[in-house]
C-alpha cells in the first residue's frame, strides 16, 4: 500500500545520514523530457530537507533552474521511497 508521509520517516532519515547512492529525476531544461541521473552526495539535513550535492557541470543544475520539479527515489529500509 503506497503512503504519503509529510517527512521523512525515521528509518529513511538515519540511512541518509550515511553515504547513499539515489536517483534524481529532473525536466530536461532543452527537450522537456525526464531527465534520471544516480548520486551519492546526499544528506538529510533534517527530517523535512535532504541536501544533495553535484558537480557545477552537471545536466541537473540546467535542469533545475528550468523547472523546480524534481524527485528524488531512494531503495531503503526494504522498500522504494520518492520526495
């Protein structure tokens, strides 16, 4: 059963305390189609905001500039989470 939490839940926040390979997902800022890129540089902050780092060459900062719209899947904790 899919569920929408408001924050992360507490096993999603402490394995994001820890290096974590996820996919982000973007809006191609040239075509308009996904974008899906995998990073490692992600850090919850707190439980309402995960960090993410990438390089100042990447596709995804192009892509966020354009369009805000961004989600981030994450595999933990036995299942499958999108923010």
């Amino acid at each position: 059963m899919n569920r929408i939490e408001s924050k992360l839940i507490p096993a999603l926040f402490e394995e994001l305390q820890n290096e974590k390979l996820i996919s982000v997902s973007t809006v191609d800022h040239e075509t308009g189609g996904p974008n899906l890129c995998a990073i490692s540089w992600v850090y919850a902050e707190s439980e309402e905001r995960i960090l993410f780092v990438v390089d100042s060459r990447s596709r995804i900062i192009k892509n966020v500039e354009g369009n805000p719209l961004v989600v981030l899947n994450i595999i933990a904790n036995e299942s499958s989470y999108a923010k």
